[in-house]
C-alpha cells in the first residue's frame, strides 16, 4: 500500500501524458469514440500538472474525473443533438460502409 501512495505523490505531467497516449491507442483499436474523451482530459491534466507542478494527487485525480465527465457529455449531448436534428432517435445514426 506505501507503494502505491509513494507513485501518487509522485505523479508529474510526464505520468498523464502516457496515460493520455495509452487511452488513445486503445481508442484506435476499439474505436468507440469513448476513450478519446479519457485520453483528452488526461492530456488536459497533463499541461495543468506540467504548468503547476505542485498539485496534489488529489487535486489532479479530481481534475481528470470532472474533465473526463465533462467531455463525455459534451460528445453525448452533441451526438444527441445532431440525432434529433437528423430525424433519428435518441441514438445517433450509423455511417454508412
């Protein structure tokens, strides 16, 4: 347990970047356009930490959860919006093959 409180006090820019990179690799491999939106706040969190190196663990794991959900409702009610306005449902339609 002392382990894992060492590497969260020790979390910088470099940490977020990576986790920014690794959720959108596995975005492209499942291409759901649902781990972009993590990898985007993570990377949002990464330029916050690189700028003010002194955040608390805390207060970026904070950071990443209110980014994380912001950005996923932003695509969400943009999805929905463009569904209503195309005469679809709820559910944005599918692109074509």
């Amino acid at each position: 347990m002392a382990t894992i409180l060492e590497y969260l006090n020790n979390l910088n820019c470099w940490d977020w970047f990576v986790l920014a990179m690794l959720l959108l690799i596995v975005e492209v491999y499942f291409s759901a356009a649902f781990f972009l939106w993590f990898g985007l706040a993570a990377s949002v969190v990464g330029v916050i930490v690189l700028i003010n190196p002194q955040l608390s663990w805390k207060t970026q794991l904070l950071f990443f959860s209110i980014g994380a959900v912001i950005s996923v409702l932003m695509w969400w009610f943009y999805c929905c919006s463009k569904a209503k306005s195309s005469g679809g449902g709820t559910v944005p339609p599918k692109p074509p093959k």
